[in-house]
C-alpha cells in the first residue's frame, strides 16, 4: 500500500495510524534541572561549560498536562521511509527507531504526517530554528514538548522508571551495540513502549535560549547509554540540525 494512492488505501492508512495513538488523561508533572550558575568563556556552545558541580544550582517547576495521544512507539524507520520518501508500507523497511533524524527533520515529518492525514500542520519553519512556530490549535501531528513527555514517559509512577531496567528498556548492557525493533519490551503503565531506552526522542522545547541558544531538549536515554542515563528525568540537549545514530522521535496529537 502507498500512502494516498486511493481513498481506500488513504482510509485504511489513517485507520492503522490512529491505532498507534494512545489517548493520554491530563494532569500535572513536576520537572527538575540543573543550572550552571557560571557563565560561559565564549559564545561557541560546543566548548564546554567553565562551571564547577558545586556551581550548580537545582531548579523545579510544574505544568499541566492537557488531555492528548501519544505514539505508542518512537516513529519507526518503516512509518518515516512510507511518509517521506512514498515507499510501500508493505516494503521491507524495518521496524527499527528511525535514527540520524534531527529536530528539523522530525518537525518536517510531523507536517507531511499532518497533510497526508487532512490534518492542519503544527509548525511554520523559519530558516531560524528559534523562531519556528507552533500553532497549538492546529490539529496535527506533532512532537511531544519536555513537559509532556515526562508526564507520559512517568504514566502516573514516581520513582524514575515505571519498571526494572532489563524489563522496559533497551541499553548498554543488553542492546548488542545498536537500536532494536520496537514494542518488544513491556510498555509503561498507559501502554507506551520504549520511553526509556532504545533511542532518545527529541522534544519540542527549546533548552535554555540565554545559554544554549537554539538547542532543543531530547528524552529518556538510548542502547548506547549506561543503565543510570536511561530515565524518566534524564534530560539531554543539542543544536536542532544534530544528527546521531541513538537519537529519534515520537509523535504526538493535541485534543482539539
């Protein structure tokens, strides 16, 4: 089957689609990071930070949740190639984690999603990442923000995985060196799998603008990560162009 080929192929696409999408209950999340207090010796983001563990200080802050559906995997190698490229769902592409995506392309697949699927995009990209905009009453695809990732990531436990390790996730010590398909290991408590471990997943967010610039936030650790980088909280950030073989996505819907 080809995306849009025909009305029946186009229906039976969008069918499957929304079988992927988890309805997720609203609520509050509470969020924790850690700020350097020194400033940086040069403008280059990628030199590294002069500050000292003792400069940091903790920072906390809540939010809340609407009501939306999630992915109930990382957007998958089999689904990117389909929505992108206009191969066959039926082809032979995997249903490994698509990886070397970066934020731009993410958000660039959430908005072909969004057209193929008649529904309105969420983004407007502009040449600088920082000023892309999202319509939060478009109807579309879209990346989940920091926030709601947690939130979902969490599906109502506290501690900082919803199971032991070896049940949930894939990582160092058990990934034989690279991704694996997904849905193979248990879900979380909503019935999302593979929030921690396998890939990382960028996020909508910005990190820190007066210090980062424009990087953005990705989640919950990868294969490539050791056991204690593999989290509910673990939060990463880089440049919106990065690229890197244990970096994915998932994609999200607001409920309109």
């Amino acid at each position: 089957m080809t995306i849009g080929k025909d009305e029946s192929e186009k229906a039976r696409f969008l069918e499957s689609l929304m079988e992927l999408m988890i309805p997720i209950e609203g609520g509050t999340v509470e969020l924790r990071d850690y700020v350097n207090e020194n400033k940086w010796l040069s403008s280059n983001y990628t030199l590294s930070d002069p500050g000292k563990g003792s400069d940091r200080k903790v920072i906390t802050w809540s939010e809340t949740i609407e009501p939306l559906h999630v992915m109930k995997y990382p957007v998958t190698q089999h689904l990117y190639h389909g929505v992108m490229h206009g191969e066959a769902l039926e082809s032979t592409r995997s249903n490994l984690p698509i990886t070397e995506v970066s934020w731009l392309d993410s958000i660039v697949f959430c908005n072909e999603l969004s057209r193929l699927s008649g529904r309105t995009e969420c983004y407007t990209i502009t040449d600088e990442c920082v000023n892309t905009i999202y319509n939060n009453k478009a109807n579309g695809f879209r990346l989940l923000t920091d926030a709601e990732w947690q939130y979902a990531c969490k599906a109502g436990t506290k501690g900082y995985r919803y199971a032991n390790i070896e049940r949930i996730a894939w990582y160092q010590e058990n990934a034989n060196g690279s991704a694996q398909s997904v849905g193979q290991l248990l879900p979380n408590p909503w019935g999302l799998y593979d929030m921690i471990g396998n890939v990382w997943e960028w996020c909508w967010d910005l990190y820190d603008t007066q210090r980062y610039g424009d990087y953005r936030v990705f989640r919950g650790g990868s294969w490539a990560e050791v056991a204690n980088n593999c989290g509910s909280t673990v939060r990463r950030k880089s440049m919106p162009d990065f690229k890197i073989d244990d970096l994915g996505f998932r994609a999200a819907l607001s409920i309109i």
